[in-house]
C-alpha cells in the first residue's frame, strides 16, 4: 500500500494531498480533519475530477458502480475524524485528482488527494526526464554560479570602489571636520578672549560703580553727619535759649522777691512806724481816758473801765461794763486808721 504525502491548508480552508503508487497497488487517500463532532454523523462526498465515486449520508455508505468493490472506508476511523478513502489494486488510468467535500455546519470543507500512479515504463521515461532535466539544471546552475560569480566580482569591484570613495570621502569629512574644530577652536579662543574683555570691562564698570556707591554713601554719612552736627547744634541752642529763658525767669522771680521782699520790709518798716505812733496814739488815749473816766468813778460807785484788748484798741466803756461809742470825728479817725494798719499788716503776712 502506498504512503500519504504531506498536507497543506488551503487559504479557502481546503486541503491538498499528493500521493503516489505503482500499478496493482491498494493506496489510501488520506484526509484526517480537527472536528468539533465525530465523523460519523456528518454527510460527505468522494469526486474524481467532477465524478462522483463515494458518498457517505445519513451513515449509510454507497460507492458509484465504477468504484463499487474498490472504493471502501473504515467507520471505526470516522469516529476518530479519519475520513481516508481506500482505492484498491490502481492503475495509470486511476491517476488523477480526487476531491473530498465535506459539510458541516453551513460550510464546506474541501480536500483535494492527487494520485499519480506511474508503470516502469513511465518511471523510465521519468527518470530520463529527470537526468535531462538535471543536466539542463547544472548547466543552468553553473550558468547562474558563473553569472552570480560576476555579479559577485563586479559587486566586489563596485564594493571596493564605493570603499575607496567612502575612505576618500571619510579623510575628507576628516580634514574638514579637522579644519571645522581648528576653526571652533579659534573662535572659541576668540570668544573666550571676548568673553575675558567682556569681564575685565565688568569688574571695572563694577569697580567704578563701587567706588561711586563708597563716594556717595561718605557724602551721604558726611551730610548726615552734617545735618546731626547741625541738629545738635539747634539744640544746643535751643537749651541755651531755655537755658537763658529759665535763667532770666529765675532773675525775674529773684528780682520779684526781693522786690517782694522790699516791699513787704517797706511796709513792715511803715508797719512798725505806724505802730509806734499808734502806740503814743494809745498812750495819749489812755491818759485822756485815765483822766476823764476818773470823774465818771467817782459819780457811778467806781464801777472799773475795761480796756478792749482786740487791736490794741481801748474803747470807751458804760457805767454797766458796754463799750461806748467814740462821740468825737478825731476818736472814730483814729480808730479807722489802726484797724487799717491792722489789717494790711496781716494780709503781707
């Protein structure tokens, strides 16, 4: 029995199978399909070219009459999703495409098995064939090595052309590059002079703005100095206007005392003046009192007189112990005058 060749899926998911045999041989079409379901209950159909040779349905079996006895497949390998067609004792006629159809589900899958069966002379014929075919093969094989050898060779020629030209092209791009950092490397220096003028010019500008900032804040402190200076000054001034102020109001009120003072003795020296007239005043007054009151004792039984200590002042008394009433304008003058005396003498004091 001849052997299965190998399988290729299809794009369409249909199946191709190449097998082949020698005349009088029993071969097996192999077509082996991943089923969700078991074979068995599943309806298909075996074609040669557009015939139809075997149909399996509803589990029953019936092969065309043509293929009636030698056209078999086994159930038991159905259930295993085995759905091999077994063609027995072939011939060259039996060559040929052998198509299997199968539905499931609203689908079709198709796998097409073909058959060569070749005899001793057909293999003679394709063996000859074959060494021609192999002859004609090296020669085109050593046409295409040579062919490939020149395209190598002109590939290497262009190889090293293209090489030399990218070394010519690579010490160029170097001696640029070479000239291109020499000249980044001069304005770098340039830039890096430009840049040290550029900073020496700052820290001067710096330095002379310092150097102003340092002259103005001394002229500042030297005006504010001034303006202290000044201020201390004013005030200086101003105590000693104060000063002078309270010096002079101490003069004035020194000089007001003592004025006060002045006076005050002036009327105490007027004080002790009038007093001492009003003492020879009172001592007159008591004479003529003495001497009139001795008649007037004499008359009422000595009934004594009392002398009015208030003021110093000796009224004239009643025969009943009462002071009288001066009669004269000389007594009540005199009278006035002291009390007057009195009385300024105790407002100074």
């Amino acid at each position: 029995m001849a052997e299965g060749g190998e399988v290729e899926k299809a794009e369409d998911f249909s199946f191709a199978v190449s097998v082949s045999a020698e005349p009088g041989e029993d071969v097996i079409l192999p077509v082996h399909l991943s089923l969700d379901t078991s074979a068995v209950s599943m309806n298909f159909c075996w074609y040669r070219e557009s015939q139809l040779i075997y149909q399996y349905k509803d589990g029953l079996e019936s092969p065309s009459s043509d293929y009636e006895n030698r056209a078999s497949l086994s159930v038991q390998e159905l259930e295993r999703e085995n759905l091999s067609l077994s063609l027995r004792n072939v011939q060259e006629s039996d060559s040929g495409d052998y198509t299997l159809q199968v539905h499931q589900h609203g689908c079709l899958k198709t796998v097409i098995v073909h058959l060569q069966v070749r005899g001793k002379r057909q293999l003679q014929r394709e063996i000859e064939q074959r060494e021609e075919k192999c002859k004609l093969e090296r020669q085109i094989m050593k046409l295409e090595l040579e062919k490939q050898i020149k395209e190598l060779e002109m590939k290497k020629q262009i190889k090293e052309l293209q090489l030399e030209k990218q070394i010519r092209e690579l010490e160029q791009e170097k001696q640029i590059k070479k000239l291109e950092e020499e000249k980044q490397i001069k304005e770098l220096e340039e830039e890096k002079q430009t840049t040290e003028l550029k900073m020496v010019k700052q820290i001067m500008k710096l330095e002379m703005e310092k150097q102003i900032k340092e002259l103005e804040m001394e002229k500042q402190i030297k005006e504010l100095q001034l303006e202290k200076q000044i201020r201390e000054l004013e005030m200086e001034k101003q105590i000693k206007e104060l000063q002078l102020e309270k010096q002079i109001r101490e003069l004035e009120q020194e000089k007001w005392i003592k004025e006060q003072e002045d006076e005050k003795w002036i009327k105490n020296l007027e004080m002790e003046k009038q007093m001492k007239g009003l003492g020879r005043l009172n001592e007159n007054l008591e004479r003529q009192t003495n001497e009139l009151s001795s008649p007037t004792h004499a008359l009422h039984g000595g009934v004594p007189r009392r002398r009015n200590s208030l003021h110093g002042i000796p009224p004239y008394m009643s025969d009943d112990g009462t002071p009288e009433t001066p009669e004269t304008e000389e007594d009540r003058e005199t009278i006035d005058t002291v009390e007057r005396v009195i009385k300024s003498g105790d407002q100074n004091i």
